[in-house]
C-alpha cells in the first residue's frame, strides 16, 4: 500500500465552539479509523508499548482496527486500561506512546490516541463491555479517592477477586475526570460516568460524600471495618498562590475553585442556578493544561480573555494541542509576563493585574530555562478575574489524621518507589499525591502498580483463604 498521510481529525470550528460547552474533537469515524490504522507498521520491538504508563497492547488493538474487528480491538485494550475513552480524549500521547512512534522521526506519527477513543466510542455505542465478576478472594482493600489512579487501581484488584470498595470526597466520583477538566474536552454523562459504571460492573462499590480524616481514618478502616490494605489515591487538589499584593481581593480564583464550579456545579449552564462572575476580562496565571482549561472556560462564559505566562511558548507544560486550541478560540496569550500585584477598587474587586516583562536564563533544576525579571518593564492589565493555575499539592488532611504516614516536605506521600507502601504497613499510595499534579495516564499506572504490590502484600501477610 502506498505511503498514507495521517488522517486528520475533524473538529468543531473554533467561532462556534466558543459558544457553546459540547465536545471540540469528532473522533474518527470507523472508515477513518482503518485508514489511520493502515499506517501502523506493527514494529517488532513497539517503543509506543514502552512508553504507556499502563502498557497498553498497541499494536495488537491498531491490528484489529486494521482488520474491522472493533470487538476485538476493545478487547485488546481492555485488558491494560479500564479508561480508554477518557484516555483517548486527554492522554498527552504526543509525549509518549506517539512521541516514541517510529513513523514520527521522519513524519508524523500514528494517532494512537484518536484511534483508541475510537474504539472505546465504538464499545460505548454497541454496548460492548459486558465484563465478567471474579468470584471473591475474601479479602478487602480500601480505596480513598475515585480519580485516575484510584479507579486503575480498583479495576485491577477486583479482576483479581477482590472485594473492593472506593471512598470520595465529593457527591459524584471521578476525582479530576469530574471537576478538573472541562465538558467540551471530556463529556461527563456519554463518557466519565459511563466508564466509572463500567468499572462498578466489575463488583466495585463506590461510596461518595466520605472525607478520610473526617468521616472514617485510615485507622478506622483498617482496626474497625477489616480492611486489609489501603490504596491512597486522593490526588492533589490544594491549590497555590503567589503570595503577592492583591491576591485576597474579590475576583481572585483558584483554576481548581474555577473548574469545579464550572464542572460539579454546572455553572456554564443557565438553567443551573450556580454561574460564576467572569466580568468582561479575565487573566490566567500559568501555562500548564488546567491553565489553558481555565481559560477556554472563561472565554466561551463570555470574557475576554489573557494568559500570562512567564516563560516562552517553547517552555509551555500545556499540551500543543490544547494551545493550538486556545489559540484558534482567541485566548491573548502574553508571554514572557509574570505578576508582580493585582490591583482592585475601594470596594474590594479586582480592577487589574500588574505585571513584568521576563527574560530567560540558564535551565534551572526542571531543565527549563530560568525566567528572570527585566528592571522597569512593568505594565498593567486590566480585568475583572484573576485566575491562579500555578499547581496543585496533596490536601494535608489524610497525612494529619493518620499516625506514622511519612511526607515530604511539601505534602507528598512518601513511598517506597518497588512496592508503592507507605511507611504505615498496608497502607499503598500513588498518583499526584504522591508525585505532585501530573497526567492522568500517569496517576493510571501508579494505580496499575500499587495494585500489583497490594495483591503480594496480602497473599504475603495474609495467605490464601
């Protein structure tokens, strides 16, 4: 077969996107998806396989799609992931399974990513996933928290047969797929709330409304409800400041704060009587993916809307889709710009944002060139929102109410990097609570991991019943 350029996807157009909340990407249609999935060369040593978090069988499912045999590729996938069209749609494939694609050194390579939302789509739509329950094993395992990690690590301790039982702080499950990342990227009712039941199909039982170290502790679960071990996957959802003047004015927002309205409180719609003040002018503070989620959100409530960044857009974290995007839907990107104050009125509002022309240095410790300050080059911009997307870091709360749990200095769970254990014995961690605010394929795998680990852990303490 001659050589075939990549299929492009097609996508909401950007004027009418900004308008509305419904889902920018189309996906592949089944043609388009074996067109695409001609292009693999199904390589005897897969670099794409090596470089997935959760090690998802790529070229066998590419191989099926190939082949039409859409069952079989769902199948294939399966097997790996129990999120394949949460992953399909937000997985930053670019810089793993397609960033290691062969065809991608002297071309572009295979869209991983489109075709396993594709077949994720195709099982959703048919109905496909009928998943069969393991008999139980007899032993119990708590898992706090149903994001990414949590969820990965559930699928695989109840395929192993056993009991397991997901506790979340918030009145629906989904940890970040529920509040973090915006409808237009990730549908919540077709596809979060349809996987997450897939996972419950298994025998998973997801108690909502319980905050661990209010509600129940890790001591309670394991001295008083018989839990054998404990999977922490409670994310990092305690969002930073910069600490500058002005930051304590009305109209100043996390992106976490921002986003969950938004997502959980359905503030983007007008029959929900929960909508937040955007003003006309809006500025986000930060260059990562919820930085450019923010600020997507802002822009289609209405606002104008500014991204200070103060690094280069080489430096961006934010994936080149996601700018690109944001770029088409008329986000003012300023660049090479950092926050020195926000300004606000006699009443207490937000009027502006003071800021600092940048220049870059040598790399600093994250390999990133070092942005520095250029004297007298401040400038003003006006808004009525400041929204803060500087990161995130573990809610000390678990950490507080649980004895001999070991951290690092700024709220990460401290594990031992082979078996995913705690310094408390049974208790098993992973994800942003443990690394900082990462992927959500990467929160997958250390679920995917501790799952492993906890499985050893009990038939090693515990034997067989």
């Amino acid at each position: 077969m001659a050589k075939i350029p990549r299929v492009p996807v097609r996508e909401q157009a950007a004027q009418e996107r900004i308008k509305n909340f419904e889902e920018v990407s189309y996906g592949y249609n089944a043609e388009e998806a074996v067109l695409e999935a001609h292009r693999c060369i199904q390589c005897k040593n897969p670099r794409c396989v090596q470089a997935c978090p959760v090690q998802i069988k790529i070229p066998e499912f590419i191989s099926a799609v190939k082949n039409k045999d859409f069952a079989q590729a769902a199948d294939i996938i399966a097997e790996d992931s129990s999120l394949p069209a949460i992953c399909g749609r937000v997985c930053p494939q670019e810089s793993q399974c397609e960033g290691s694609c062969v065809l991608g050194v002297k071309g572009e390579p295979v869209n991983i990513g489109k075709l396993e939302r594709f077949v994720a789509d195709w099982g959703r739509k048919e109905n496909y996933y009928n998943p069969t329950k393991v008999p139980t094993n007899g032993f119990k395992v708590a898992v706090i928290g149903s994001g990414p990690a949590g969820l990965a690590c559930a699928t695989d301790l109840a395929k192993l047969g056993y009991q397991v039982k997901i506790f979340e702080a918030l009145h629906l499950p989904g940890g970040v797929l529920e509040y973090g990342i915006p409808e237009f990227r990730l549908p919540k009712e077709e596809v979060v709330r349809y996987e997450i039941n897939n996972v419950i199909k298994l025998g998973v039982e997801i108690e909502t409304n319980v905050i661990v170290g209010r509600t129940i502790t890790i001591d309670d679960l394991l001295d008083k409800e018989g839990y054998h071990a404990i999977f922490l996957g409670s994310g990092a959802g305690l969002p930073k400041f910069m600490n500058i003047p002005g930051e304590n004015l009305n109209g100043v927002v996390s992106a976490n704060e921002f986003l969950t309205r938004s997502n959980l409180m359905k503030a983007f719609d007008s029959e929900y009587d929960t909508p937040i003040y955007v003003g006309k002018r809006v500025a986000v503070v930060g260059g990562g993916n919820v930085a450019m989620d923010a600020a997507r959100v802002a822009r289609r409530l209405g606002a104008e809307v500014y991204l200070v960044y103060r690094r280069s857009e080489k430096e961006l974290p934010a994936r080149v889709e996601e700018v690109h995007h944001a770029k088409e839907e008329g986000i003012i990107f300023k660049l090479l710009n950092n926050p020195v104050e926000i300004l606000g009125n006699e009443k207490g509002w937000v009027t502006g944002m003071r800021c600092v022309e940048m220049g870059l240095g040598e790399p600093d410790e994250s390999g990133r060139r070092r942005p520095i300050p250029i004297k007298g080059s401040e400038f003003d911009i006006d808004c009525d929102v400041v929204i803060m997307s500087l990161g995130t870091s573990p809610n000390p709360l678990i950490a507080s109410t649980t004895p001999n749990l070991n951290t690092e200095k700024w709220g990460g769970i401290i594990i031992d990097e082979n078996t995913s254990q705690t310094s408390r014995e049974g208790v098993f961690a992973g994800g942003d609570n443990v690394t900082g605010a990462a992927t959500v394929i990467l929160a997958m795998g250390a679920g995917r991991k501790a799952a492993e680990q906890i499985d050893v852990f009990i038939k090693n303490k515990f034997g067989k019943k």
